[in-house]
C-alpha cells in the first residue's frame, strides 16, 4: 500500500483530499503531499504531508519553508496552512522546533512497520 492510498481514509489523513503528489511550488521546491481538509473546523485549510525516513532538526526547518513560500502561493490565498510530518524515527529535536516555530500547525508522527508471523 502506498501512503497516498491512505490519504481520506487512514489515522491523521483521513480528513483529507489528495491535490498532487510531489507539488511543486512557485519557488521551485516540491512537497511530497498538497492535501486539503474536507471536514471539521479547519476544513479547506491546506496541508502539507511530508515524509521522511529518518528527520532531525533540519526536516523542522524545511517544512517551515515549505510552509512559507505556499502561503504566498495563489491556491493558499486565504486559506490556513499547516503540516503533518511523518518520519520513522524519534525526533525529540525536531518536535520542539516545530512547536516554537511561529505561525504555522506542524503536527510529527512516527511511523511504524511490523511483520508478525500468522499463527
């Protein structure tokens, strides 16, 4: 299953309608997932997904500009942005950034895989 496939239907996405996959942006960056909320208080809000497999602080930074620069895009006019980040490790670091990081809604998840023999 690919994360994309989650997206409407699964934990932290499920509010959520695909816009484009690797979006690129005006300034040239490209975020992984544009998704907008479909239901709920902050419903048209944009929101970017960005996955990573291991993040550190540098991941909290980029998804700030990230962030930045769709604000400024015509598809955010008037619209709330904020972010969900998914990594496969902890992040102690990161997360406190994003949680002094003005502005902007960054929610951090942290995937994990397990396989478990069928008995």
């Amino acid at each position: 299953m690919r994360l994309a496939d989650a997206i409407g239907s699964y934990g932290p996405l499920e509010n959520l309608r695909l816009r484009g996959e690797e979006y690129r942006l005006s300034t040239g960056r490209r975020v992984d997932f544009l998704c907008e909320v479909t239901r709920g208080p902050h419903r048209g809000a944009l929101v970017v997904v960005e996955l990573k497999r291991e993040s550190d602080q540098r991941t909290a930074e980029q998804v700030t500009t990230y962030l930045t620069d769709l604000k400024a895009e015509q598809v955010a006019r008037r619209r709330e942005v904020r972010a969900i980040v998914i990594t496969g490790n902890d992040d102690p670091a990161g997360v406190r950034l994003v949680r002094s990081a003005a502005g902007f809604p960054i929610e951090w998840f942290r995937y994990d895989v397990s396989l478990r023999p069928l008995t």
